[in-house]
C-alpha cells in the first residue's frame, strides 16, 4: 500500500497542473487569522523576504497556470509560520513550500533567446536578489534561479497580455483579470492588508515599464508599506491611495482616487491654478438646488477651505493622488479641494480686489474627476473662428458632422484644441487629413514580456495613415495642457508627423500606453501605463508629456478679462504665418 502512495505522489509531481483536485484550503474569505498592530526590524525583514519570494513564485512557476491553488490563501497560511521565525528557518520552510508545488519542465534555451534579442529593453527588473544566498541560503536561492528557467507555455493565471477593448485589438500590455477582489472586507486584518503591499507591489515589479520612472527607488517602497500597514490606526483606504500613489502615474487615477478618497460631494465651480494661485476660472456649471448661492466671480482666488490653506490640499495630493508630473498636481488639487463626503456647505476663504472674504458654499454629488475647461463659448464641435480659421473640439469630434467639408476647403488655418480627450472618431479624422499619406515614422512602445517576468520588450510601430485628400491650409496649431493626455497624446504626436503643424500650451499628463487595471483587496481599483511611450528619437512621453514648440499658459489677468489666451496665440501665429507668404 506504501508503494502505491509513493508512485502516486511522484506522479502527481510530474503532473502539477490539470490532473489533480483543487487544494483545500481553511475559510480566509474574510480574515486571514493574522494580525499585528506593529513589528520589529526582524519580522520586518522576514516579511519583506516573504513578500519578494511569494511574487516572485507567483509569477514563475507553472503551477499557477490554472487554478488548483490559490496564492492569496498560501500567503495565509505562511505569515504565521515566517513572521517571527529565525532566518534560517525561514529559508527552509519557504524552500520547502515551492517544493510542494511539484516539479515541472525547464526552457533555459527559450529564455536566453529572449534575452539576446536587440528588442530587450534597457530598464529591467533586477533579480540578482535571488542569488543572495547570505540572506536566502544555498537551498531557496537555488530553487528561485532554477524557477527562473521553468516552462511557462501554459500560462500563468494572473497576468497574461489580452485583447484591449477599447480599441479592438490584441494588446501587450499586462491584464490581471485573475485577481480576487474580496469586496465584502469591511477592516481588513493584517495579513489582508499585507496581501495587498505584495500583490500591488510584484504587479509594478514585474510589469510596469515606467517603473524606472518613478520618484522612489520601487525596492524602497515594499518595506515602507509593510510597515505602513501595520499602523493600528492607518486608513486602509488611505494607506492604499497613498501607495498607488507612488506609481506616479496619471492613469493610476482611473476607476477611483480623489472621489473615493476625499468624497462624492463637490462645490459646482470651475477652478484652476493659474500663476500658482488657485482662481474662479468659469462661473459656476452645475446648478445647485439651494437658495444659498456662494458669491464667486470669475478671477477670485480661493485661499482656504475648512480652515485649511491650498498648500494643505497640494500636499494631500501629492501623497495620495498618483500624479505624472506637477501639472496633474495642480489638476488634480484643484478638484479635490472642493470635496467633501457629507452633503453639506463647505466654509471657503477667497480673495477678490486684495480684500478677503468667508462664505459657505453649498456642494452637489459629483463622482469621478471634475476638471475645469476652457472655450465655453466655443465648445462646439465645429467653430469658425476670425478671418476664415478653423477651430476643432475633439472631445465633441463627430466625423459625419456635415461642416467638416467647409474647414478643410473654406480655411487658411486650423485650430486643434486638444485640452480634452478627443472621441474615438478623431483618429478617422487625423489619419484622414493630417498625417500625409505614406508617411510611416514611427513611435516606439515598451510592453513586458510576459513569459519572463521583469523583461520588456521595445517595439516600434508605424503612424497610421490614409490615402486622402489632406487638409490644404498652410498651419495648424494644435492646443495641449494637463488634461491632454492618453490617447489625446498619441493624437498629438500622429499629427507633428505634419510639418505644418505647431504644438503650443503647456505640459501634457505624460500619462500614455493603454491602461492596465488591477484590484486589490476590498474592491479598491486602480491602474497604471501598460506600455512605456516614446518618440522615434526616444523622447520619453510618460511623465514628460508631448513635445511642444512653444509653451503659453493663462494669466491672472487674462483669466479675469474673460480671455483665453492660449487660443488667442494660435490665432496670432496663424496670422503671422499668412501674413508672412
């Protein structure tokens, strides 16, 4: 009967995936039995060697091509065994742990190709670390450098590279659809909470290709949030924000953050920062059922809310809001400013004329990012502007609308105001009348290699075009600021393939390559650049933005004459350009 039981076991091993039942694990679903409201450098240590080896597996071992096990509960059946235990026992338990996941085949040949070839990208994750047999011992070094090698054709079921729907096509930025949410965890215990420092931490590790990008060294940013977490009076929420925050990332910002954080509540009125003060730039857009109406006029400067002077609110932004440059801070400070979580009138401090006055505003329920814009008067679609000029409004950009025939024949120059994000037709209509036809400079996009985690890929790819009649004027001004970005980056840099045209305004997001999102335990939801973006000369768009050939910003003066200036520059060059021929 012995005998039996051995071959057995050794059969299983040779097949870890697919032919055996489902490991049985105890109820974690919501507590994971492990909780501490503080640690010691020791157990700090352990954790982060846990938190390493436990990604590391998780991405590389050809277990987790289908879903016998389940990564969250063996973290939780780990921490109690590793947190407080001494470094050689540590290693043991964590070697014998990897063993128990079977054996499985090696391609060391399929990888040193991969990594021979001219497309490797220059920034890759570093692994030396696996190697480090004074703090790993001989046994678990030896196990992660052999796992490095493992055949991983089947897959692994929490990433995998899918088709992008937005756009309808395969993508190569990573998708972590296989991740559970737990969204009925109401205070997440310790061990939940350390899940979600390794689950986000090993998904930036591996495959965010802007990770080089960031402020913080990422190898600084595990134990920083292990200890983070363990703070017995820390926001979950917070704590979390304030860690994808680091990815310094405009898309981290997609499906929550400022309304999740600072509340659904929001004054009705338009702000911006214009010359470093924070100022009424529109009059109010959102009606209020109140009889209470806050006395603002354009070109007041907001001072305070709560008692709270604006640097408060910048601060906040930085440490919780995943922002790519300075730009997106001042964007995204001007929002959440005006926030609350209770439907009740916020006291604000504003200034008008060098005098300062206290009012109370009434707020309405305002969900998701709410961003000032300009051109009230001019957000059509269409607009003819002075002297046969042309002005287009992507965000409102309707191929079939039937005055696109006057502005490409009827105009001597043309006006994009891409301080927006253009609707998906807007590409039909770059490629159709902007980009020259057979024109195939290309771009260059970083994506991670799936197969071997950590390595990214740098491809290049060509501009789209059609064979069409182009537009016929002799200059096109394309407007950009903080709310171009994305897609509306890419747009702008298909049309600088035109000599034509001339980009102005200020700096863009700096956030571009299709969004790949991810949960993290309770629900809470984010996402980072998918794929690093560049120009042909390696100019790099993530955090920098578009490049632009002269920059012109709002002044306080403009702003308070009701003028936007940026749109009066493209008129000027357009002129000068006219005049000039």
């Amino acid at each position: 009967m012995k005998k039996i039981v051995v071959f057995l076991l050794l059969v299983s091993n040779f097949f870890p995936s697919g032919c055996t039942r489902p490991k049985q694990y105890a109820d974690y679903s919501r507590h994971s039995g492990f909780d501490r409201t503080e640690i010691d450098s020791a157990t700090l240590r352990n954790l982060e060697v846990l938190g390493r080896v436990w990604g590391f597996v998780k991405y590389h071992h050809p277990a987790f091509s289908d879903d016998r096990y389940d990564l969250d509960f063996e973290l939780f059946e780990l921490l109690p065994l590793i947190a407080d235990t001494a470094p050689a026992a540590r290693n043991e338990i964590l070697a014998q742990w990897i063993d128990g996941f079977g054996r499985y085949k090696t391609t060391p040949e399929k990888y040193e190709k991969i990594l021979a070839s001219d497309s490797v990208f220059e920034h890759r994750t570093d692994i030396g670390w696996i190697r480090d047999t004074a703090t790993l011992g001989r046994e678990l070094s030896e196990r992660l450098v052999r796992l490095r090698s493992a055949d991983r054709t089947a897959g692994n079921r929490y990433v995998s590279q899918t088709y992008y729907e937005t756009y309808d096509q395969w993508s190569p930025n990573p998708c972590f659809d296989g991740e559970k949410p737990y969204y009925d965890l109401s205070n997440p215990d310790y061990g939940y909470r350390l899940l979600t420092v390794f689950r986000f931490w090993n998904m930036v590790e591996y495959f965010f290709p802007s990770k080089y990008l960031t402020d913080k060294d990422w190898n600084d940013v595990l134990p920083e949030y292990i200890r983070r977490m363990a703070h017995p009076t820390g926001s979950y929420l917070r704590e979390t924000r304030r860690m994808i925050a680091e990815l310094d990332d405009n898309h981290a910002q997609y499906g929550g953050g400022i309304s999740e954080l600072f509340g659904l509540y929001r004054v009705p009125l338009n702000t911006g920062f214009v010359e470093g003060r924070l100022i009424v730039v529109t009059p109010d857009t959102v009606p209020v059922k109140s009889e209470r109406k806050a006395p603002f006029q354009v070109g007041d400067e907001i001072v305070a809310v709560e008692d709270k002077p604006v640097e408060y609110y910048m601060e906040q932004t930085r440490e919780f809001i995943s922002c790519s440059n300075e730009n997106d801070v001042l964007a995204a400070t001007a929002d959440q400013i005006l926030r609350t979580k209770k439907n009740r009138p916020l006291s604000i401090r504003y200034r008008r004329n060098g005098v300062t006055r206290d009012t109370l505003a009434d707020v309405t329920k305002m969900p998701g990012h709410f961003s000032w814009e300009y051109l009230w008067k001019y957000h059509r679609t269409f607009s003819m502007l002075e002297d046969s000029i042309g002005y287009i409004y992507p965000a409102k950009y309707e191929h079939s609308n039937p005055r696109i025939s006057d502005l490409i024949t009827k105009t001597k120059g043309l006006i994009i105001d891409l301080r927006c994000y253009p609707t998906g037709e807007f590409a039909t209509f770059v490629k159709k009348y902007i980009v020259p036809d057979n024109k195939n400079v290309v771009y260059m996009a970083t994506y991670p290699v799936c197969d071997l985690p950590g390595i990214f890929y740098m491809d290049i790819g060509f501009y789209p075009t059609a064979s069409h009649d182009k537009y016929p004027g002799n200059k096109i001004i394309v407007i950009v600021n903080e709310f171009t970005q994305s897609y509306a980056e890419t747009c702008v840099q298909w049309m600088q393939i035109n000599p034509k045209v001339t980009v102005i305004g200020s700096q863009s997001a700096g956030a571009n390559g299709n969004i790949s999102e991810f949960t993290l335990p309770r629900g809470i939801s984010g996402a980072f650049s998918g794929l690093g973006w560049y120009y042909p000369d390696k100019w790099v768009v993530n955090r920098q933005g578009v490049k632009i050939d002269h920059e012109v910003r709002p002044t306080l003066e403009g702003v308070r004459e009701g003028r936007d200036e940026v749109l009066e520059t493209a008129l000027n060059l357009i002129e000068a350009n006219t005049e000039e021929e």
